[in-house]
C-alpha cells in the first residue's frame, strides 16, 4: 500500500513539473513575409498585416511544443493596391470565399542547439496538406513589464500550386510570370502567459 500511495505521489509529482505553459504571438513585434520570384529575374516581397498565434511548452524548452497560427488573407501587402486586389481575387487565395490561412504543428522536434523542424498542417485556399519548416529559437528573456518573453523564426518554401493557386501568365519567351515556389519567413515575439 506504502508503495503503490509513493507511485501515485510520483506520477503527479512529474505531471506538475510538466505543467503547460502558453506563448501568445506579440503582432505588434512579429511578421509575417513571402517572397515569389517575378519574371523570372525578380522577386517580389510582401507580408500579411493581421494574423495570430500561439505555442504551448512542457517543461523548460520548445520541445514537442505545438502551435497554432492563422493569418488574415484579406491583410495581405505588397505595397502595391492593384496587385493585393488581384491576389485576393479568386485567381490566387480567393479571400472571399477563403478568408483565413491556417496553420496547426504536428511535431516540433529540437535539431541542434537553437534549432528545430517544425511540421504541421497547413490549409490555405480550402487545401490542407502537411508540411516541414526550420525554426531557429532567439531565447528568452524578461521583458521591462515584468513578464516572460521569447523569439522566433520560422523559414521555409511553399509550392502555391499545392493549393490550387494556378494562375499564371507567361512572357512572349513562355516563361511564368510569377514562380511557383513561394519562400516564407515568419518572426515571432512571443509573450508568456
């Protein structure tokens, strides 16, 4: 009896020291950016402006974290007002009948001392399909307020034909006016709850 009351002791004991802790995205010191090449000589930049996310931990670092992102992609900028209407056009994300880019991780796993693959389900213009990012991890530290803080970037390249965006015109020479494969970058500040 002694020892089955110290096993149960134990068995909280560890639950509690794994309790969850929850990092909210700080939109205001975060971004989110894509790049696409253009002409094929080109790229052209832009980000999306609304958009919102959360990690939640067990113990002491981003091991097996798992996330959760949605961007507005309706906030879409390329500085260039014809442009982001056409890309809100059903064309390309279809914003008015898909207007939310959603993305929830599936693994988290530690790649070196700072590093991490990250691998999730991304669903964009009403697609979901699974994919693997790189994150390298800023630290953390406290912030002037007295709360907890730490840093994020998260990489990696998208095929926007995945997701049934197809639209393409082509150059009199038959190239693709703008490329298939879309590289992202996403700078997170995240605030512990």
């Amino acid at each position: 009896m002694k020892k089955t009351f110290l096993s149960v002791l134990f068995i909280v004991a560890s639950l509690g020291m794994l309790a969850q802790t929850t990092w909210k995205v700080d939109p205001n010191h975060s971004k989110v950016r894509f790049s696409v090449s253009h002409l094929v000589v080109s790229e052209v930049d832009g980000n999306f402006k609304v958009f919102n996310g959360s990690f939640t931990t067990e113990g002491t670092d981003f091991t097996n974290a798992k996330a959760l992102f949605t961007v507005d992609a309706n906030s879409i900028n390329t500085e260039n007002e014809d442009r982001d209407a056409h890309l809100k056009s059903e064309d390309f994300f279809f914003t008015e009948k898909y207007p939310e880019i959603s993305f929830t991780s599936t693994s988290f796993t530690k790649t070196g001392e700072n590093t991490y693959q990250l691998k999730g389900d991304l669903t964009m213009r009403g697609v979901t399909k699974p994919v693997t990012l790189n994150a390298t991890f800023g630290g953390t530290i406290e912030d002037p307020w007295g709360g907890t803080r730490a840093g994020m970037k998260v990489t990696g390249t998208l095929n926007r034909m995945d997701y049934g965006i197809a639209f393409n015109g082509k150059t009199k020479h038959g190239a693709l006016m703008v490329g298939n494969t879309i590289d992202i970058e996403v700078k997170l500040e995240l605030i512990k709850q």
